[in-house]
C-alpha cells in the first residue's frame, strides 16, 4: 500500500502541492493505513490537485470511494482509496483542521524525492 501512497503523491505534485506528509496508521487505526495529507493554495487548484491524482489511478482502474465534485469550494477535498486517504486542503483548512497534530502520534513516512529528468 506504500506504493499506491507515493504514486498518489507523485501525482499530486504534479500539479504542485505543497507540504505533503504521508501518516503511518498502521498501528494507530484500523479503517486505513496511510493518510497522505496536502495544501493547494487555491480552492481551484485543491481541484486540480483532486482531479489529477483521480485520472492517474483511473488509468489502472483505481477509483476512489469518495466523488469528488470539480467545483468543491469547502477548501478540504478527501480521496479515499480504502487503504490510503488523501486529504487535499486549501491552506487556511489544513491549518484549521491540523490534522498532523490531531494524529500526532503517527509516524510520517520519507517520501523520496524524484530524481531529475
């Protein structure tokens, strides 16, 4: 399941998100095991990140439980892919929710950087 975590983040960056931290559940809960949690610095561009992250898995029939509307404007968008879920927040939201502190005692995952093409 790390694999399907870092392939949604490679495509999350794709279309620039920022501050992405991937949360070990494993151990802390039992509906998941990785929360992927990530800002946009637009509502549109939370979308876009949505958007992107759902067409990359679609290619291998990966569809998440969650629809996500093109047009959210609630500034926190949530993929849910079973074993990983994906929080996308407007900037102001995440600092609101902080969900990193809420789940603080999960351990964040090294994510690997991409080398250069």
């Amino acid at each position: 399941m790390l694999d399907l975590a870092l392939r949604i983040v490679a495509a999350a960056k794709e279309k620039k998100a920022q501050k992405v931290v991937i949360l070990d559940l494993r151990k802390l809960a039992a509906f998941c095991d990785y929360f992927i949690i990530l800002s946009a610095t637009s509502l549109r561009q939370a979308n876009a990140i949505a958007q992107g992250i759902q067409e990359d898995l679609e290619k291998d029939r990966i569809k998440s439980l969650s629809k996500v509307s093109g047009n959210d404007e609630s500034g926190w968008v949530v993929l849910d892919y079973t074993s990983v879920v994906v929080h996308i927040f407007y900037k102001p939201m995440r600092e609101f929710y902080s969900l990193e502190r809420l789940w603080g005692d999960a351990k964040k995952v090294r994510i690997p950087r991409r080398r250069a093409k």
